[in-house]
C-alpha cells in the first residue's frame, strides 16, 4: 500500500501563526492595562489639587463674610465664620487670630455692658403660645322620651322623628378631647440681648410647629337651658427655628414650648329648639393661658445660644355652635356641628437669652414684652351619640373631625404676625340628664 508523504513545512507555518497572533493578544492588553494605569496616576494628583482648589475657596469666603460681618458690627455673626474659617483650616494662622481678636472685641463688649449696667426692656413682640385644643361646647340636643315602636311592619322601615323630650332640670356631662396639630407660631429674637447693652437687632421669627393637646371638659346645667362649662387642655409643640444674628446670618436652633389652658364659660341652648333636628347654642368665657418656651443652638454652634421664655395670656371668648341630626332612631343618633369662636386679649412675656459659649458670667437681663392678640377657631365634625339604659337618660357620645386656629399679633415697633394651628380632632364623653 502507497502512502502520500506528510506536508511538514504546512503544519509549522500553520504554528507559527498562531502563536503570533497569542502574542499580539498579549501585548496588545498590557498596552491598554499600561495607558490606564498612566492615566489614574496623572488623574490622582488632578483630583486631590481641585479638593485643595474647593477648601481653598470655602476658606476665603469665611474670612470674607466674616470681614464684612465686623465692619457692619455684626460681631456674634463674624465670629462664627471665622470658626468656620479654622474648621477647614486647621491651625491657621489668620483665622486664628481673626478669632481671637473677635472674642477679645465681644468680651470688651460684654465688661463694658455689665460696667455700666445700661438696659432697658424694649417694647415688642411676645413668644409663640401655641393654639390649643380650645373646649368648643358641642351643640346639645337634651333628653328624649324613648319612641314606642310601630305598631306595623310597613312603618317599622322609616326612622320615626325625634319626639318632644321629657322635662329634666338637670344635666352633668364628662368629655376629653385631642389635637394633632401643625403649623407655625411666632418667637422674639434679641430682645433680651438688646436689654442687655448688646448691640443686636431685634426680631420676630415665624418657625413651623408640631402640636399634641389633650384636655377634658365638665359642664352642668339646671333648668335645661343655661350651661357653666369649665376646661383644661395642655400642650407641646415642638421645631427647628433660625436665630438672627445679623449679617444675614442665621443660627440654626431648636425649640419647644409647654403651654397650659384654663377656660370658663356660660352657656345658652334654645329650649325651643329641644327634640328637633336644628340644635344651636351662644356662649362667652375667659380663657388663662400659661407657656413656657425653650430654645437652644444647634450643630454646628451648640452651647452657643440659650433662650427661655414665661408667657401669660388673658383673653376673652364669644362663640357659637350649630347641630343638625341626619339620622335618629329609639338609641342612635348621628349628626353633623360647626362651631366658631372669636378671641381677643394681652400677652405678657419674660424673656431671657443667654450666650454661654461666650461669657457664663455676664448678666443678662430679662426683658419684659407686652403685646395684643386677637384670632378666631373653628371646628367642623360629625357627631355619634348612643343612648343606654330603658330611659335613655344617659348617653355615651363620640365627636370627630377637624379643627382651625388662627391668630394675630401686634410686636411693637415690627408690626403684626401671623400664628396657625390645624389638625385632626377627637373627642369622646358622656352625659346624663335627671
């Protein structure tokens, strides 16, 4: 058998090329892993010189702010932003001394206020007292008799009408409330630093607010028509607020507020309105309302700013309140109210600030604010009312919906600003009539 000889020089061409095109493979990827090595090591330096660039800027606009701050006065203001100046320039020589000469200029300042002891209270605005949840009196339908049931089944579907009541002299009732509310309230800026000798503008800010109230109110009746309400409600309330420095420099705060409310009404119901659908009721009282308010600097300037304020507000209240039943059976009711209020009256406040990052021992002087508000409250809410027993006489009711508060402020010499609560509403009590 013949057999065709082997191609050797074929197959080695064959190898040859492989193993060039391997190595072109090979060096072709340490070529591109190379140039982008090259390219981080170039790129590094790049990104750590424009960081640099970005502190550098920052620095120079602290010390700039802070100038400006210093030729207008604003000594409080340039001091922080020299501080600021040293944060991102740790040790630096300017700002050190930029910050040292300042705190030497405040405390010159500060021994010269507490040497000549020069302060009056100036006049002006109060502190936030928030809006609580006031007893509004719910329009009150008096006792019914009991319906007998129909005498057929025919009428049996249709709910028979609310029947004239049985005569009752007296009536006791028991009920507590809550207010979830938001908002914004109003606080004094300055005003304490200003009595002090301090050279400070004075300022109202006007932060937002989150509010709970929880009350309860006892009312009793003779006679069915005249009713003496009596209540309590006591709030807290809450948020961030922007202390005024000057400069338009703001210092980032955080405040809280703790308020009392203590209410007596009279009370007049329509004895020709009882057992109808149609409920109405005029009523006028005195409101007495406590607060005390804190409010304190945060990061980045903690410790730097302490303020606290005792407010006392009288006022007078004149409201009414309408009802509408939309369905009645022999234990069930259900029905709609609106009610509104008007209030008018003084605010009296003491209010002290401190700036204990400075000088613990300087003395501060309270001042002493007097002011005039008015506003007004509504409520809208639906009414479900269950009456127990065989009579019928005590009765288990429960309010929800939604309540308003708005008020206005006169500061003297800033001019008049706005306080607004709203929010959710419950209320759940009990009433008994004999």
């Amino acid at each position: 058998m013949k057999t065709r000889p082997r191609n050797c020089s074929g197959g080695s061409r064959s190898s040859l090329i492989t193993l060039f095109k391997f190595s072109l493979a090979v060096f072709w990827s340490l070529l591109a892993g190379g140039l982008a090595w090259g390219q981080n090591q170039v790129a590094q330096p790049s990104a750590a010189t424009e960081r640099a660039g970005e502190q550098e800027a920052k620095y120079q606009t602290a010390l700039k702010n802070g100038q400006g701050a210093q030729r207008q006065h604003f000594f409080l203001t340039a001091l922080m932003y020299y501080e600021e100046a040293l944060k991102l320039k740790p040790g630096d020589e300017v700002a050190t001394k930029l910050q040292s000469d300042m705190r030497a200029e405040i405390a010159a300042r500060m021994s010269d206020a507490k040497s000549h002891g020069t302060a009056t209270a100036p006049p002006g605005g109060e502190p936030p007292v928030s809006a609580p949840s006031q007893s509004v009196a719910s329009p009150v339908t008096p006792a019914e008799q009991p319906v007998p049931p129909p005498a057929t089944e025919a009428s049996s579907a249709v709910p028979a009408m609310p029947k004239a009541p049985k005569a009752t002299k007296h009536e006791v009732s028991a009920a507590g409330d809550f207010l979830y509310g938001q908002g914004q309230v109003t606080m004094p800026f300055n005003f304490s630093l200003a009595a002090s000798g301090l050279d400070v503008t004075r300022a109202v800010g006007t932060p937002t607010r989150n509010s709970t109230y929880y009350g309860g109110t006892l009312s009793y009746s003779y006679g069915q028509a005249w009713f003496l309400d009596l209540s309590y409600a006591q709030g807290s309330s809450s948020g961030n607020a922007q202390v005024p420095l000057g400069a338009n420099f703001n210092l980032p705060s955080s405040f809280s507020i703790k308020d009392d409310w203590y209410q007596a009404y009279i009370r007049y119901t329509f004895p020709s309105l009882r057992g109808k659908r149609l409920s109405a009721y005029l009523r006028g009282g005195v409101s007495y309302v406590t607060a005390d308010l804190t409010d304190d600097s945060i990061i980045p300037a903690l410790g730097l700013y302490h303020q606290t304020d005792k407010t006392t507000d009288v006022l007078g209240n004149l409201g009414l309140g309408v009802g509408y039943s939309l369905y009645t059976t022999r234990r069930f009711r259900i029905g709609l109210q609106l009610e509104g209020e008007g209030f008018y009256g003084n605010r009296s406040q003491r209010s002290l600030e401190t700036l204990p990052g400075l000088d613990a021992s300087f003395p501060y002087k309270t001042a002493d604010i007097d002011n005039t508000l008015y506003g007004g409250i509504g409520r809208a809410t639906v009414r479900v009312e269950y009456r127990l027993g065989r009579s019928g006489l005590f009765k288990v009711f429960a309010d929800g919906g939604a309540q308003v508060k708005y008020t206005q402020i006169q500061y003297s010499g800033l001019g008049t600003f706005d306080e607004l609560l709203w929010g959710p509403y419950v209320k759940l009590g009990v009433r008994y009539d004999f």
